[in-house]
C-alpha cells in the first residue's frame, strides 16, 4: 500500500510495549494504534500518550512531524 487512503480502515491493531508483542513485525494491514515509546519501533498511525514524560520525549524527538 502506498498512501495512508489505502489503509484498509476496518482493521485495527491496537499494539502494547510489553514482550508479547512480536517485535520483527514492522506491517500491520489495517490501521495500527500504539502506545508511550513504541514509535521509537515503527510507525503508527494513532499515537496514544498519557504519561506527561512519554509526551516530552515524543514530542522531543519529533515524531508528531
């Protein structure tokens, strides 16, 4: 897929930090969900933060851009 329009929109990945998660598994067809530091991973679409720490450091890195 090419552009974000392509994203298939009715799937969704909501991923963890936590071992579980299988970390050599960078594609998600659908529409990915991640949380705190997992952008230091890979790119997601929907970056949810709540700790005030996490969103200094996210938004020190430059993600957001």
């Amino acid at each position: 897929m090419n552009s974000e329009s392509e994203v298939p929109h009715d799937i969704g990945y909501v991923l963890g930090n936590g071992p579980s998660r299988n970390r050599n598994r960078k594609y998600y067809d659908g529409v990915t969900y991640g949380c705190n530091s997992i952008h230091l991973e890979m790119d997601v679409n929907l970056l949810i933060c709540m700790d005030a720490w996490y969103q200094f450091q996210i938004i020190a890195s430059g993600y957001p851009a």
